[in-house]
C-alpha cells in the first residue's frame, strides 16, 4: 500500500471510529457481560477502546504519560457508566478533534513503550479499532464483515509492527495462514485470531 497522505490517515481513522461505533451501537441489551475477548467481556473491550481515545488529546499536546494516566479511568463502570454508547462516542470525538487539530504531525507522542511518532500512533490506532471491531461483532452476533481499506492498511500496519512472538503482554503471537488467505483472515491471523 503506497504511503498515504495525513488527510488519508485521519479519514481512514475516523472510518474506523465509526465502524466501531456501529457494533457498539448494534450490541443487543443483556449482552455486555458477554465473553469478548479473553479476559474481556463485551463491555470490557468498549471500555478499553474508550480509554484510549481519552489517552488521544493530552498525549498530542504533549503531556507527560503520568499525568495524563492518572486522570483517565481505568474501571469498566467508570469509562462507560450508565450509556456505553454515548461513553465511547464523546471518547471518539474528542479524540479525532485532537487528531484533526494537531498542527504537528511530526511530533513525537510519550506511550507506555516509549516516545513513538505520532504518525505511528494514528495508524495503530486504526488498527486497532479495526481489528476490535470484529472482535465485538463476533462476541455479539453482529456483522464481522469490515471495510476493505480498514483490513488492507491494518494489515499492512501488522505486517511491519506485530512480530513473530505478537506483541507481548499486548497481542498473542500470529496464528499460521496459507498464502491464498483473504486479507480479513490475515488480518485476523497476524492478531493470533480465527475467523
């Protein structure tokens, strides 16, 4: 995939965002303390996704990662309260407001791994919320087919960023695929996942 420009980094963000937000939206009632991703349940992985679009407007101004850490919540109850939904969308917004309004897309972001290149740190995210994406509509019934474009770049992202052992503590290592293998089933392998 060529490199893409940083209105196309944003936009496929957002396309992320969203895509996400219609299985946070499609979550029937009574199922958020369903298993989603081990240990997670379904409202585990929304708050986590929450959190780290919280994480997205202090890092960008550039504030230390203590500081901001110690003012995100870490509870499930305390990132989604009583509306999941509205929860990660107020999350999600403010978070591509950060993005869109960053005037220093070169600078470089304090993360728990290290000062990582914002550019970077945009295109994991997609990644993520991608990947996520279908690990909440399998935990719900809902639909685990995801945009195109999403599954190329995020395995493109995964292809340079998730080696042969994962990521540890964060990703489970790949999981063995043929050749022939669609790029969502790739995807899907590379995070230590079967679809």
């Amino acid at each position: 995939m060529p490199e893409s420009s940083r209105a196309e980094l944003l936009e496929r963000y957002q396309r992320a965002q969203a895509q996400f937000t219609d299985r946070v939206d499609a979550v029937p009632p009574g199922r958020w303390d369903t298993p989603a991703l081990p240990p997670w349940s379904v409202a585990d992985l929304v708050a986590h996704l929450t959190a780290e679009q919280l994480w997205v407007p202090p890092l960008l101004a550039g504030e230390p990662l203590d500081a901001v850490g110690s003012r995100i919540p870490t509870g499930t109850g305390d990132l989604l309260g009583d509306d999941p939904l509205t929860a990660w969308e107020t999350a999600a917004d403010a978070a591509l407001t950060a993005w869109a309004l960053d005037d220093e897309p070169d600078r470089t972001v304090e993360l728990s791994r290290g000062p990582t290149p914002a550019t970077h740190y945009l295109l994991e995210m997609t990644a993520d919320l991608t990947v996520h994406a279908w690990d909440l509509a399998r935990a719900t019934g809902g639909d685990t087919r995801l945009d195109a474009d999403l599954v190329a770049a995020a395995l493109d992202f995964a292809e340079l960023h998730v080696g042969p052992d994962g990521v540890p503590g964060v990703v489970g290592p790949p999981l063995p695929v043929p050749p022939s293998a669609d790029p969502l089933t790739a995807l899907l392998a590379r995070y230590g996942r079967r679809g």
